[in-house]
C-alpha cells in the first residue's frame, strides 16, 4: 500500500506547535483595549503560554505586569527582564522554595508579589522580608467563588475569615498588605451564565474591600478575571459600577483552545495554536 501525503511546513520536525501570529496580536489587542476602555489595569496570567515573548507583547500593549502560576514561572520570567510579577498560587515556602523565593526577591529592579490564602505560608515571606530587610508586597486570594455560583479552587472565604487573615498579615514585619486578590472559575456555556458569575465575583471581592477599609485595612489592590468573564467584567467597570476593582487578570483567552471555547473563552477562529503532527 503506497501512502500520498502532503507535508505543509517540510522543514519541522513533529510535533510542532504553530502560532498564528495575526490571531495572537488581535486576542493581545482586544484584552488591552477593553481593560483601558473600562479604566482598570490589566495583568494577564501567563502559565497557559509561559513564554517570554509574549510576555512582552502583552507588556507592549498595555499590561502592568503578569501574573504567573508557580515560583518557577517566576524565576523564568524574571531571568528574560520581566520585572512586576503577581505569584498567583498560594504556595508554603519552606524547603527549598525558601532560598528560592530569597533569591528572586533580592533582585534589583524586580517587583514580585506574593498570593497567600494560609497564615503559614506568610510566616515565611515575612521571614525573608526581614532577612532581606525589605517588605515584600502580599494579598490574601478570596475564594469568591462559592457564594458567585462557580466551583471551588483555593483561597480564604470572604467575610470574616478574609477579615481576620487580613488582619494578621497587617500584623507581620516584612510583609506589605496590598489587598485582595479573586480568580472566578467558570463552567457556563451561555454569555448570561459569564455575566452572572463577573457580577458577583466583582460584587463580593468589592464588599470585601469595602470591609477591610471600614477595619483601618489599608487597601490597594482589588482583583478579579478570567478568560469566560473578563469582557462583563470590563463592562461592568467601564459603566461605573466596581469603581474598587484596580486589575484584571484574564489568562487563556489569549491563546485559546476548544474548552474555553465552549465555556465562551474565545471563539474558536480566535484560538491562536495548532499542533503539527504527522503519523
């Protein structure tokens, strides 16, 4: 049996990922223009691609910084120049992680903030915010995502449990309370569902806000964003409604791919990558 075969791209090896770069700018250029019309810094989350490169584009096209998934992600990004990076996981940094984390927070120039959702894991940036004799930047992550109608992840509830952590971190040497920082994860396939979930995530993540100020919490920073949501959420800002919200941090949107695309991500001709594969 003879098999005819045409190969597109001879010269890859495979498998390959192809990225359209049209589709990638257009994807960059549409989060930055909705995040300025609606006044709100955006901070995508770059663990879906962790490439440095785009990192850039992003950065280019209005981005304050990125957020990243892991202290790795970290470490990688910083060592190419990017320099304001939110560790989005809560994470215990004991162990190795320890001198790690040291390690990175010691270099000039780099902004490096920390997500925590345990007392514990603050214990050990404050320890190395002393040794460094710095304060490093850190936010509790609100699990806004119960009370929103979404599923669960990680994070401390909202109300009195965000309160007291907060509270506690206000208390710690070494440690920059910054505010509070929300992820919502989505599961609906209509654009009611995503326009539900925005506005109650931002809902709760602003009531929370609102609490800690009356508390004498000072608050900068208040977070919400995810690839389903962050056009309603955008939307929602620019018609004046969270005034208190300060970043977005949509992430796969800017890629792309066949699960957010049902859960209303992207649409599907927006998804950036193909994979080259031959038998």
């Amino acid at each position: 049996m003879s098999v005819t075969k045409d190969i597109a791209y001879p010269l890859l090896d495979t498998p390959a990922v192809l990225v359209d770069m049209n589709k990638l700018e257009a994807n960059i250029k549409e989060m930055s223009q909705l995040a300025a019309e609606a006044g709100v810094k955006i901070r995508p989350h770059v663990k879906v691609h962790e490439c440095a490169e785009i990192c850039r584009l992003q950065i280019e096209a209005g981005a304050c910084g990125v957020d990243v998934g892991s202290l790795g992600q970290a470490e990688a990004l910083a060592e190419v120049g990017i320099d304001d990076i939110i560790i989005a996981h809560p994470t215990f940094y004991g162990g190795p992680k320890y001198e790690k984390l040291k390690k990175l927070l010691s270099r000039p120039g780099l902004k490096v903030t920390v997500v925590v959702d345990m007392i514990e894991q603050a214990e050990i940036v404050s320890q190395i915010g002393q040794a460094l004799g710095r304060k490093i930047p850190v936010l509790p992550k609100v699990d806004t995502n119960l009370g929103a109608g979404g599923f669960s992840r990680v994070g401390v509830l909202p109300g009195k449990t965000t309160l007291d952590l907060s509270k506690q971190l206000c208390q710690l040497p070494g440690i920059e309370f910054l505010g509070v920082y929300s992820h919502e994860n989505s599961e609906s396939t209509t654009s009611e569902g995503n326009d539900e979930l925005a506005y109650k995530t931002a809902e709760i993540i602003t009531e929370t806000a609102r609490m800690l100020r009356k508390e004498g919490i000072p608050v900068e920073h208040v977070s919400v964003g995810s690839s389903p949501t962050f056009r309603a959420s955008c939307r929602y800002i620019k018609e004046g409604k969270f005034p208190e919200i300060t970043e977005i941090h949509p992430g796969n949107c800017v890629i792309g791919d066949i699960l957010y695309s049902k859960v209303l991500g992207n649409p599907r001709e927006a998804c950036v990558a193909t994979v080259l594969a031959c038998m």
